[in-house]
C-alpha cells in the first residue's frame, strides 16, 4: 500500500466511489439458494450469500470477545497506520465505509479466516477471499468486502425480524 499524493486523493488515481464500483450488492432475489438470497457479483466474481440461519444471524450481529478481536487499523497520509481491533460486522462495515481521507489497513486473508473461525460464517468467508482476490486494487477489494458485509448484516437484521441498519434515524427524522 502506498500513499497517495495530494492531488489523488486519499484513494489514488483511477480509484472508484462505493457508487462506481464494480462490486454491488442486490437485493432480496430467488436465486439458485431460494427466497432471501442475496447476490452480489463483481467483475471477476460471482457469489450468492444464502440467508443465514437464525444462530448464524446472531453471530453475524454480535460482537466477538477480547481475545477474538481482529487487528485493522486505519492509513492516513499524514498519520501513517493507526493501530486497531474489530469486534464484529458491524463494526467491520463502518470501518470498511469509503472515505476519502484514509484507508483501512486490513490483511483480507486473515479476515477471511477470522471470519470462518471466529463469526463461523463460511459463505461470508469464501465470498471475501473470491472478492478480495479477484479486486484490481486494495481500494476495489475494500469496497468490495464491504459490500458483502453490509450485504450479509442486512440478510441477518432479515432473518431476526430486526429494521434495517438507519431505519429508526429515517423514522426520527420524520418526527
């Protein structure tokens, strides 16, 4: 990973937007895994997220322990790596969220792993290494991963009857 100078942006040249990206994530479909599963496709791959079970579900929504934290951290022109931990997906999503000031510095096969091992979702885990792998930059890939992410939380907010991630800012904000 190298800094980008000050007339590239934090992200480089030719880097795209989470709304430019090659990587999206669909809606509910009726794909080949039934109703709820989700498909996101990017240029080189091609996956289908089955709705987790209602145990996985929980999982995916929880926070892990101390011990299972996942070393990250955040690259910055002027900083450099600021050193970090995840405690789950949900917090692995915001801290994917593009931004045009820094990077996340993250190892995607350890996440990967880190997923199966800790959050023990397989389909999350292999659908991050083909995306990840398949990316033609680390920009790509972290957009990339953080649309399975956002993907696979919404499936689990489904699957426990739970609203979607900012519905209730959207519902305050019409009061």
């Amino acid at each position: 990973m190298s800094a980008a100078g000050p007339s590239q942006g934090a992200h480089g040249p030719g880097a795209r937007s989470a709304e430019g990206s090659s990587m999206s994530a669909a809606g509910p479909s009726q794909g080949a895994h039934g109703p709820g599963a989700l498909s996101a496709e990017g240029s080189s791959m091609s996956a289908t997220l089955r709705p987790p079970t209602s145990e996985l579900a929980g999982r995916i929504l929880d926070t892990c322990s101390y011990a299972d934290r996942l070393p990250a951290g955040r690259f910055t022109a002027r900083v450099g790596i600021m050193r970090g931990t995840i405690r789950g997906l949900p917090e692995l999503h915001l801290y994917l969220t593009p931004d045009e000031r820094s990077l996340p510095a993250v190892n995607f096969e350890r996440l990967a792993e880190w997923i199966e091992r800790v959050v023990a979702d397989a389909d999350l885990a292999a659908a991050t290494r083909a995306a990840t792998k398949g990316a033609d930059s680390y920009v790509n890939a972290c957009i990339a991963a953080h649309a399975l992410v956002g993907a696979r939380l919404q499936q689990a907010r489904a699957v426990l009857g739970l609203p979607a991630a900012g519905a209730n800012d959207r519902a305050e904000a019409g009061s």
